[in-house]
C-alpha cells in the first residue's frame, strides 16, 4: 500500500487547530522547545483525542506518521 503524502496544513485541520502557515508557526513557536524525554503525543498541550490521533500514527507507522514525525523535530528545536 502506497502511503500519503501530508502537509503541515492538513495535519493540523485533523487536529483541529488553526492551520494557516503564520499560525502554525505560531504554534510550534510556542511550544517548543519540547523536552526530549517528553515522546510528543504525551505533551501537555495536546487534547486527549489528539494525543490518540498523534500516538497511533506514530506507533503504527500509519498514513500520517511521516508529517507528525517532523511536527515533532520542529517542536524539539
């Protein structure tokens, strides 16, 4: 099965937040950094339901974990 392709945009209309380019910039510029020992669906910013969505794409390697894994290095620089 050939996997998606995902922008940062989509990702986070999945999420429910704002997903126009100067407000996810926003965002990570106000969460990060994120600590390193912190995996990113366990940050305290994220709702329950988004920590779900966030954990099993990237657990399982799913359709959105390639865009989810760089949302997690933007938040770690």
């Amino acid at each position: 099965m050939e996997k998606s392709f995902h922008r940062f945009t989509e990702l986070f209309k999945q999420l429910g937040l704002a997903s126009d380019p100067q407000e996810i910039e926003a965002f990570i510029l106000q969460h990060a950094p994120l600590h390193e020992s912190i995996p990113l669906y366990d940050a305290p910013f994220w709702s329950p339901s988004q920590a779900r969505f966030l954990r099993e794409e990237v657990l399982l390697d799913a359709d959105w974990a390639e865009i989810v894994d760089q949302l997690n290095k933007d938040l770690r620089q």
